[in-house]
C-alpha cells in the first residue's frame, strides 16, 4: 500500500476543474490508502459537498424544464453524497 500521494494529486487536479466525481473518487482512495491524513480527508468531505451541491444544482434546473426524471436521477445523485 503506498501513502495516497498519488491519488491526492489526481483529486487536486479533479478539484481544481470541478470535477466533482472524480475528485471524490480520488481523494477516497487516498484516505483509504493513509487514513490519518487530515488533509486528505478535509478534501475528500469537501469534494463530497460540493458534488451533492453540483447535482442538487443540476436537479433544480432539470425539474425548471419538467423534465422530471432527469432531475429525480441528478437529486438521487445529490442524496447519495
């Protein structure tokens, strides 16, 4: 197992263009390879909040066009964060 510099990395790249999924995705495996780092789980619980903001965001403006479905899909996303 190595000390999850690697995956922090990538997540600093995916956080810094917003790429919420990704980022949340990186900083998990960076967590889960040096759980004690603070800094890693400060931007793995900042990632999450901003992805379920993103997808809350996309479900509103989903369900403004009545498309109802799309949005239902992007909260579910939202909630699952």
């Amino acid at each position: 197992m190595g000390d999850g510099k690697k995956y922090f990395k990538e997540g600093m790249k995916a956080e810094s263009s917003e790429d919420w999924d990704k980022a949340v995705e990186q900083f998990a495996l960076a967590v889960t390879e040096n759980p004690k780092n603070t800094e890693y789980r400060l931007h793995y619980v900042r990632s999450l909040f901003n992805a379920s903001q993103m997808y809350m965001r996309k479900g509103a403006a989903f369900a403004n066009e009545k498309d109802y479905k799309g949005g239902y899909d992007a909260f579910r996303k939202a909630y699952a964060f």
